[in-house]
C-alpha cells in the first residue's frame, strides 16, 4: 500500500469514528478470518441488573442481601454494582467490612458482623469446598434466560444463588450479521459462566464459545482460535483484555473502555460498538483495492 491510500483510508476511517494507532492495521485487517469478542462491556451494555435472589433454606433474602451487597460495595466489578444498586433501591442499611479480598475470575469475601461472607461464580464456591447442587435446576433455567448466576456463602454455608443481567448493546446482532456477511467467524471469549455465555451467543448468532475463561486465559483462547481460523482481530474494553488485545494480530478497543485496553490496541472504535468492526474491515478492503 501506498502511504498516500493509507493516509485517505485512515481519514475516511476517522469520519467513522475507527480510529487507527498502527498505520499497518489497516492493510492487515483486510486478511483478518476471525473475530473474538469479550462479552461484558463490548457485545453487552456491560451495565448489569441484579435480575434474581432466591435465599436457601434457613437463610432470610433481606439478611442476605444486606450481607452480600455490604461485600460487593467494596468491590469494582460491574457485578458488584448491580448487587449494591438492588440493595440501595431497597432502603438496606449496609453495614461495614472487614478483611476484602477479591479474587480475579471468581469472586470476593469479606467479614460482616463478625460473618465470613462470599459472594462469586459456581467455580469460587467449589474452591471454598461447598457444593452448589441444591440450586442446579435455578442455575440452569437463569443461564438459558442469558442470565449470569452467582451464589453467596455466609459462614461457609450456601445461603442464595443471584443473577444479574447485562443487556445486549441494540447494534451488536446487526454487527455480528454483517462480519458473517464478509465471511467471518465470530467469537466470544468471557470469564462468564458456559449456559450464559451459550445462551447469548445463541441470541447473537455467535459461531464459537470461550466461557469461564479466566482473566490470564484470554491470550490462550486468541492463540487457539488463530490456529483453526488464520488472522485474528480480538475487541475488548476492560483492563483484563489489555494482554489479549496485544496477543491479536488486530488489537480493536472499545472507545468507552478502560484507558489500558485503548493503549493495548492498534484500533480504537470511538463510536462504543462492535459495528465499527465491520467499517475497518470494510475500509481495509476498499482501500487495499484502490492500492492494487
Ligand atoms: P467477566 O468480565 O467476563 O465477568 P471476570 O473474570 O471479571 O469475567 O469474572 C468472572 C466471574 O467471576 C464473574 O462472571 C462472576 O461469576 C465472578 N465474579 C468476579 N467478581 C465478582 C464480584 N465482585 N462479585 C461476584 N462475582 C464475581
Ligand atoms: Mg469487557
């Protein structure tokens, strides 16, 4: 390519809100086979609702939720915001915290009141050696729905399962329809549990699953989908995709994201959805045409 057709296609891309950092993405982009897609913040609102909570036997849903949502007030995660905004709706007195600890891709405790408190993914509860059996049938019919389940242990007993729900961005079916139209294959890599995960892919026409993938995994997950699928662009927003969007042949942030995922990225999509995707790929076919 030219550096003249390089530098009208940046710009044209730039009137798309796609910005480039690396001139040489756009020539690149155009051989792209396949693109991975984080789902909380990128495929999704990343702005969950605190849909379920359902105490276990013995256990009172208002003690419950006062106890989980104190843990979670301590916590960044987009989860636990869902958690907090559902308690503060209800008028819940949360009390303080001690001893927060949070554990990347599986959850958070602290003590409240004197109570060991754990709030996090079925995995985090297997780790804490209690079993999440009793709410098998709940946890399956929330995850069919593309909802995220979650469960709390108070002293080392299960006490709820919960689930929250991040609705879909409107634009993301429409993007995912149209990269297949450029013969694509779409992922979605997430740390969320597998039924959710699947259900939503299902709802998007999503083609491949990566699911309860770990905040490390994600660079392994875009090294094993390189292999079956040639070139790689990987879309992420938040800080645990920085090493993934480096790993990707095409880096391509979400504009709205976190300031580390931009600087990881050669792509930035300013306008927050994944149809700017489908412009840079389009434009890095349209310009490498002109070239030629
Ligand atoms: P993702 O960004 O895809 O949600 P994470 O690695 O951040 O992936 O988290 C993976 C899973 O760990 C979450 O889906 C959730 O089940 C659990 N988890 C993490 N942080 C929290 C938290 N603060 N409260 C409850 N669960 C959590
Ligand atoms: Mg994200």
């Amino acid at each position: 390519a030219t550096p003249t057709s390089i530098i009208i296609g940046t710009g044209r891309a730039a009137e798309l809100g796609v910005l480039f950092r690396q001139g040489e993405a756009l020539q690149s982009l155009k051989e792209v086979g396949v693109v991975a897609l984080d789902k909380t913040g990128t495929l999704t609102q990343g702005r969950p609702e605190l849909t379920d909570f359902v105490a276990a036997s013995g256990f009172s849903e208002a003690e419950t939720l006062r106890l989980v949502a104190a843990v979670e007030t301590r916590s960044e995660h987009p989860i636990a915001q869902a958690i907090a905004a559902a308690a503060e709706r209800r008028g819940l007195d949360l009390p303080s915290t001690d001893s927060f600890e949070a554990v990347p891709g599986f959850g958070v405790s602290a003590m409240v009141e004197g109570r060991k408190v754990d709030v996090g993914a079925d995995r985090f509860m297997t780790k804490l050696g209690l079993t999440v059996s009793t709410f098998a049938d709940s946890a399956a019919r929330l995850g069919a729905e593309g909802k995220s389940p979650l469960y709390a242990a108070i002293d080392g007993k299960l006490a709820a399962i919960v689930a929250v729900a991040d609705p879909i961005k409107p634009s993301t079916p429409e993007a995912v329809a149209a990269l297949h139209a450029l013969g694509l294959k779409v992922a979605l890599i997430t740390g969320d549990n597998r039924k959710t995960a699947e259900a939503i892919a299902k709802r998007i026409g999503i083609d491949e699953v990566a699911a309860e993938v770990l905040p490390d995994g994600k660079v392994a997950v875009v090294k094993r989908l390189r292999q079956s699928h040639g070139k790689i662009a990987f879309v992420g927003d938040g800080i645990n995709d920085a090493p993934a969007l480096a790993e990707a042949d095409i880096g391509i942030a979400i504009g709205t994201g976190t300031d580390i995922a931009i600087e990881s990225a050669d792509v930035v999509l300013m306008s927050g959805d994944v149809r700017g995707v489908v412009n840079a790929i389009a434009l890095s076919k349209a310009t490498i045409r002109n070239i030629q």
